[in-house]
C-alpha cells in the first residue's frame, strides 16, 4: 500500500511514506545489554551489530543511536572503552532531538569509520562498550531513558536503539513510533549521516572524555595514573586523589578537560601530588602538542608555593635515556625567581648533562604547548612562537612516554592549598614536525567528527 504524503499539524504534507503491506527482512539487528542500575554516574550501554543479510556490511555505512532523557541543564560526554573492532575506529555525538518525547529528548550517535572494517553474512561485530555521562558527573536517572533496561545483563536484541544503514532506518523503533517497516523518508541525503574521517596513520589525538581516575576507558587508551613512590618533589606523595575530568566551558569537543590538583597543608604527610602518562614509550620523532592552562595562583589557600607544571616525554635508560621537559614554575624554584617557563632537552640525569631555555613571564591561562623533533632537532612551541632549539647529542636516543605531571619542589610554609593545571588535549604526530596551524585544525576537525579518542602508533 502507498500512502502519498504525511500529514503535519496544518494539513501540509511533510514527505512521501511508504507503508508496507509485507514487512521486508531486518537487514541488520542490534543486541543490547547494561551492567547499571536505573541510578547511576555513568550509563553504560553495551552493543552488538549482526549482519542479517547474504552481502558483505560495511560498518561504515551503520549509525546506531541510544535514546535518553537528559538530567538537567548540564551537558553529556560519551567514550568507547573497548570493542574488537576498535576504539579507534568510534565516533560518537549527544544530540538534542528536535522532537522530544516523555522518554527520550537526546540521543548518542555512534558512527564508525572505513577502518572498522566490513561484516561478512550473519557475522557480529561483537560487544561495542560504550560509557555516557553528564560531564559535571552528577548521577544520572536512567529510568525514563528510552534505550536503558537495567533488566537485560545479557546481550538480547533491542528495538530502542535504532540503526541505520546509509542514513535510512534499518532496525528498531524510533521514539515517535517510526519504524523500518511502517515509514520510509524518501529524501536519503538529508538523513545520510557525515562521512566518519579515518584515523591518520601514526597519530594520537584524545580529548579527556573520561568519569575519572578508575574509568576503565583511560586504562584501555594507554594511560596510567601514578600512585607509585618515588619523586619528583615530595617523595611518596603521588596519588590519583587528584587527577580528574571536570567540565570545561572553553575545552574543545563536549567540554571536558584533564586536572591535575597538587594540594598540601605545608607537611610532607599532608601532601598530594598528581601525574598522567602514557603506558607506552613508544614516542620519539614528531609532534607533540597539547593544550594545557597554566595556573599563577591556588585555588585555595594561600599562593607562593614553588609548584612544578610540567608537560614532559621521557624514555630510555643509560646510554639512550632520553627526556624534553616543559616545566612552568609561577613561584619559581631551587633559587630562581618565576613566574618562568623552563624548556630542557636532556642528555644525562645523573651529571645533569642538559641544555634549556627559560622564558621569564607569567603564562597564568591557556596556552598550546609543542614540542617538534625533526632529524635530531628539538624545537619547542608556545602558542605558534620557537622558544628553543636543540640537536646533536640533545635529540631523543629512544622511545619516550608522554606525561603531565603537578608537584611541589619544596614545601616553604604551612596551610592548605590547593593548585589546580588542565589540559584540554593531546596531539601526537610520528609523521612530520607540524605548525600550531596545522595541529589546531587538525584537532577541530577530530572533535567536530566526534572522533574524542584513537591511536594509530605502532609499538
């Protein structure tokens, strides 16, 4: 049967509607499943795609959406914590509906790119675990969300997530009723989702879109959270106490941001320090960038502490130890004056064998820090602007880790403080010695894709 036009408010015929007499096969079906309760910080939805056709899928051509009701006026964030098929290969988006209903007014859009690969005839892409939060991390009330069912723990199919194949409708109910089988939108281009960019080769790019120091997801994207002993600064204070994900009304992407908080009242005992870095050394020539907020003043107690923000790669051990340091003391520190800036390529630790430049100037706000290294040239970066430059001896002789870290090089006085660095993201590059230009565009582009974590870099 056809029905030659949808009918709005006003008796104007919004689209042409084909109403099947016989409902066509699903071409694809989706499983669900969900380890939280109705009250919950975090909604954690699990998903499956299976290929119910005799043609080969490409997951490029599926869009999936989970529909929710948001919780007040604060935004949502989403991040992919593991799937076969990669993380990397994962873009999501919280959208606002135009059309709201008593059970959904957002919905998370997850696309894929052509990396994800294809589903072969009744393959399954097996469990796609995803995470969704407010991003002021206040609890979240699931139970007039449209797509949650705390009942099913189990992978079991679900027809309120809806898929899409090519931007058309190909499984499950839409929350106005729409289904595959009862209405088909005739305009395709004007629902055929954005092509999903692939991840370059040789790249790192990732936005902080996590819940916080425990997420699973920042330990299956390669970081670590230090709680080991050891220094810099006061020994034995390092805790993941103070590494969190708060929102951030200028980060890019859904806003969130990387925070670091050192705080103290003047003891070693009453000390805490705060580090992130990459699991991996595998990091060497390229470009390393991030955007990081440096901060002059606590944001508690009294200032004049000799605090250490750093953004730094280290790697290698005697003759190949390695390490390029970006150190912003705003009190200064071991007898120089700040607010100052350090840039240090090193050769040796043990006799202090290294050259630096320090620029003396408050660098309280954001700024993009960079550092390139190119033919055994390391150059470093702030804000577009060459500071410092090093080569021969004072390259990279291996691998390094990527670290940002929050310490106190002395304790002068006693009292509670706190000092608070962020950073809104990380860049990293194998390929070539990029310009800020360049990184920028190439993070906005990240973001506005959805593209919020990947890492393409070989160990």
């Amino acid at each position: 049967m056809l029905v030659i036009g949808a009918v709005g408010a006003g008796g104007t015929a919004l689209y042409p509607v084909w109403r099947a007499a016989n409902p066509d096969p699903a071409e694809l079906t989706i499983r669900y499943r969900t380890q939280t309760s109705a009250k919950a910080t975090v909604a954690k939805p699990a998903l499956e795609i299976f290929n119910e056709t005799k043609k080969a899928l490409p997951l490029s051509d599926v869009s999936l959406r989970y529909y929710f009701t948001a919780d007040g006026a604060g935004s949502y964030a989403f991040n992919c914590v593991q799937a076969e098929i990669g993380c990397s290969n994962i873009a999501g988006t919280v959208v606002a509906m135009d059309d709201a209903t008593d059970t959904a007014d957002h919905y998370l859009e997850i696309r894929f790119t052509d990396d994800a690969g294809t589903l072969k005839p009744s393959a399954n892409s097996r469990g796609i675990d995803l995470q969704l939060f407010r991003t002021d991390h206040k609890e979240m009330k699931q139970s007039n969300d449209r797509s949650f069912d705390g009942e099913m723990t189990s992978f079991k199919q679900s027809k309120k997530v809806t898929a899409y194949k090519r931007g058309l409708l190909a499984w499950g109910e839409e929350p106005d009723g729409t289904t595959k089988d009862s209405e088909k939108k005739a305009p395709k281009a004007s629902t055929a989702p954005t092509e999903v960019p692939t991840a370059p080769a040789g790249v790192v790019f990732d936005n902080f879109n996590y819940v916080g120091a425990k997420d699973p997801a920042l330990f299956k994207h390669g970081w670590l959270v230090r709680s080991s002993k050891g220094g810099p600064g006061i020994e034995d204070t390092w805790t993941p106490d103070g590494v969190s994900f708060p929102a951030e009304e200028d980060a890019e992407g859904d806003g969130q941001v990387l925070q670091l908080r050192a705080s103290t009242d003047g003891t070693e005992a009453g000390t805490k320090q705060a580090s992130l870095g990459s699991s991996s050394d595998k990091f060497r020539e390229g470009t390393y960038a991030a955007r990081v907020l440096f901060s002059d003043k606590p944001t508690t107690g009294e200032k004049g502490d000799h605090v250490n923000q750093t953004f730094y790669t280290i790697g290698g051990k005697g003759k190949t130890y390695s390490e390029l340091d970006n150190e912003y003391m705003p009190n200064g520190g071991w007898g120089r004056l700040g607010p100052k800036l350090d840039t240090v390529t090193w050769y040796d630790h043990e006799t202090n064998d290294r050259v630096y430049n320090t620029t003396n100037k408050s660098l309280a706000g954001w700024h993009t820090v960079m550092i390139t290294v190119e033919d055994d040239v390391v150059t470093y970066w702030l804000d577009g602007k060459k500071l410092f430059s090093s080569n021969g001896k004072y390259a990279p002789r291996a691998g390094m880790s990527i670290n940002f870290n929050h310490w106190f090089i002395d304790l002068p006085f006693k009292g509670d403080r706190t000092w608070d660095m962020k950073v809104d993201w990380l860049y990293y590059n194998e390929n070539k010695a990029l310009s800020e230009n360049a990184v920028d565009t190439a993070v906005k582009g990240f973001t506005d894709n959805g593209m919020n974590y990947f890492d393409t870099v070989q160990e």
